[in-house]
C-alpha cells in the first residue's frame, strides 16, 4: 500500500502542477517574459494560431480528467485495502 500512496502523491504534485503552468506562463509574459520559451520575443511579436488557447483548454482540461480519475482509483483501492485489514464485528 506505500506503493499506492507514493503513486497518489506522485499524481497530485502532477495535478498541482498541470494547473499552475497556464498562471505561471501568462505572468512571465505578462512581465515581459518570453512564456518559458513560448514567444521568444515577448508578447508583442508573438504570433499564435486562432485555436492556440481552445487547444491548450481542452489539452489541460483532458490531463486534469486523466489525473482526477487516477487519483479517484488509487484513493479507492486505499479504502478497500483499509477496509479488507479491520475484522468485522457481529
């Protein structure tokens, strides 16, 4: 079960971290940034497509559905584990 709980851990930093990336890419281009590498030349020269923020919503929208139902069946196998180890009373 420690296995199961790193795996748990391991997906919500990478949930915490799939939602943060789009916040912090947008305030280093807001503050004159590149984006992390996103426009090389700052927001005023950087061309995206029409659909670049459709895309990069239902991209983050599939990994945050991906990891939540990760995240729901590692939590379920930790109750049926903790429920399998306590006897039953009669």
């Amino acid at each position: 079960m420690v296995v199961v709980r790193i795996l748990l851990g391991v997906l919500l930093g990478l949930l915490a971290l799939v939602l943060v990336l789009p916040a912090v890419i947008l305030v280093d281009l807001v503050s004159g940034g590149t984006g992390l590498g996103l426009c090389q030349d700052g927001l005023a020269t950087c061309s995206s497509g029409a659909f670049a923020g459709m895309e990069l919503l239902i991209v983050t929208g599939g990994v945050v559905v991906v990891l939540g139902a990760l995240i729901a069946l590692c939590v379920r196998i930790l109750r049926r584990s903790n429920t399998a180890d306590t006897p039953v009373a009669f």
